[in-house]
C-alpha cells in the first residue's frame, strides 16, 4: 500500500472543532464527577490528548494496550491485551477512548473485560466509526465521525507504523 496516494479525509480544523464539542458533551454528562479516561495505545493517545486538554471536568488518565492478531489492514478476530491498566476502577466512571471501531470485535471484549472490574458507569468515545464494517453489534456513547469505509491514516490513525503524526485524516487512495 502506498501511503503516498492519499486525500485528506478531515482537516485539522475540522478535527479541533469536533473534538471540543465531543469534550462539551463528556463535560456536561460528567458534570460533578472525576472521570477516568482509558486511552486504547497505540492509535487513540493523539485524539485522547486534545479530549483531556478541552474538558472542564476533573479526569485520571490510564492506558490499555490490546493486539488484535490478522494481517493486512483486517482484524483477524483474535483478541489479546498486552498491557493492563494500573489504576482501580472500582465504583469510578469510566471513559474508553479509542481511534476508530471497525469490526467492533476488540471494543467488545474490553468493554465486557472492564466491566468485570465493576466500575460505577463505563462509556465509550471513538474517532472514527466505521458501521459497515462491523461483525457484531457495537454502539460507541460518543463518536467524532462516521465513515463508509476506506482505510485511513493520520491523528493517531498508522499503517505499518506510519503516519501516526499527520495532524490531518486521510484516506488512502486505493490503485
């Protein structure tokens, strides 16, 4: 796959402006409470940063790590965390953020694997969604774009590694 042939998806400013009104939202529903925000590395750490710095609410921030095992640009369906979070959620609100919901496969089990740590409330926010693309069904609580399909790079999005640095999202031109 050629990164190269690519066309920008969401610009930057598009991306900044849609971030603050997803951060609004979280501040509002969260009014009064300090939420604990896990960020899915490695694609959701970018996004997760502009989330935390717009909110007006108080937060703790940890991490997972989850390998979802298949080649090419397709999940494989096999679906294993290879980095836990460190802090107890025990009775806290809890927030998921994560770069974009595809199958919906990995989403599910970490949500269904958190929820065994009995948190008080536990949503989900995602960069992007793709619908079409899912093999079980999958609902994120907030969601900053829905897209077709296509596979994308950029604000945190990579392909092999690469890209991860764009500030915009683009899709990758298929030849």
């Amino acid at each position: 796959m050629d990164i190269m042939q690519r066309e920008i998806l969401f610009p930057r400013d598009e991306i900044q402006r849609r971030v603050r009104e997803l951060a609004a939202q979280i501040s509002n529903d969260y009014s009064g409470h300090e939420l604990i925000v896990i960020g899915v590395l490695k694609g959701a750490f970018i996004f997760m940063a502009d989330l935390i710095r717009a909110l007006s609410i108080p937060c703790r921030v940890d991490f997972v790590r989850i390998a979802s095992y298949g080649g090419g640009q397709e999940s494989g369906g096999r679906t294993v965390l290879t980095k836990d979070i460190e802090t107890s959620i025990r009775g806290r609100d809890i927030l998921v953020v994560e770069d974009i919901i595809d199958s919906g496969l990995t989403l599910t089990y970490l949500v269904d694997w958190l929820k065994e740590r009995n948190p008080q409330s536990l949503k989900v926010c995602a960069f992007l969604d793709k619908r079409r693309r899912r093999k079980v069904s999958f609902e994120a609580d907030y969601v900053g774009f829905t897209i077709d399909d296509g596979f994308v790079i950029g604000y945190g999005l990579d392909f092999n590694e690469q890209a991860r640095f764009l500030p915009e999202v683009y899709i990758i031109k298929q030849q």
